[in-house]
C-alpha cells in the first residue's frame, strides 16, 4: 500500500468529521426552530403579552414634539 494513500485517507476521515459535527449543530438548530413553529401553528396558541414598563417619573415622552400655533 502507498503510505500517501493512507494520509490522505487520514485526512478526509477529520475533514468529514469536522463536516459531520457542523452539519449536527444545524440540524439541531433546525430541529429547535421547528419545535417552536409547531407550538405557534397550534389551534390554541395565545401570545403572550408583552408587559410594558411604566415611563421614569418626570420622563420626556417620545417623538417629535407638538406644533405650536400663533409663533411668529
């Protein structure tokens, strides 16, 4: 046997095991977003409700401020 074939034998058995463990990573994140769509595509699913946090006491309220008449 040739010692060259061997090597490279070597080294395309790490690369598609470095391929294996990335492509085992996507799928487990495709398997985690398909979970969460079959839990959104259900017939009884409620969002949830987003709690909105009171504004600071004496806080400026956002957005462009209100046009004042008669200036000028």
């Amino acid at each position: 046997m040739d010692l060259s074939k061997i090597q490279e034998a070597i080294a395309n058995a790490s690369n598609n095991e470095q391929l294996l463990g990335e492509m085992r990573k996507a799928y487990s994140k495709l398997q985690a977003a398909f979970d969460e769509f079959s839990v959104v595509f259900q017939s009884d699913y409620q969002p949830a409700k987003k709690e909105r946090k009171p504004r600071a006491e004496g806080a400026k309220r956002p957005g462009r401020p209100k046009k004042v008449e008669n200036q000028g």
